[in-house]
C-alpha cells in the first residue's frame, strides 16, 4: 500500500474542515429557524456551492 504524502493529507484536512465549518453553519441555521433566508442569501451568491445543489428545489 503506497503512503500518501503529507502535502495530500493536509490539503484533505483543509477541505474537511472547510465542509465541517459549512455543515456547522447550516445545522446552526435550521435549530435557528432561519433557514429560508440563509438558504436564499447563499445560493444567490454561491448557486453552484455543493449545500445549494444538493437542497435545490
């Protein structure tokens, strides 16, 4: 089994963390109730983020 290196590693934990803060976000919004106008804000501004293709109607 090849070892990655560390540069591909690190570059994996950056994107994870970046989804985690986005999860994060979307969690604290939905408890909030806030969820229709986050939802729109967002996806007018990053349509083509992962969150808004995946919850677009």
């Amino acid at each position: 089994m090849k070892k990655e290196t560390s540069s591909n590693v690190l570059e994996k934990i950056d994107i994870a963390k970046e989804r985690i803060k986005e999860l994060e976000t979307m969690i604290n919004l939905w408890e909030g109730g806030k969820v229709a106008s986050f939802w729109d804000t967002e996806c007018s501004t990053n349509p083509s983020s992962p969150s808004c293709l995946l919850f677009n109607d």
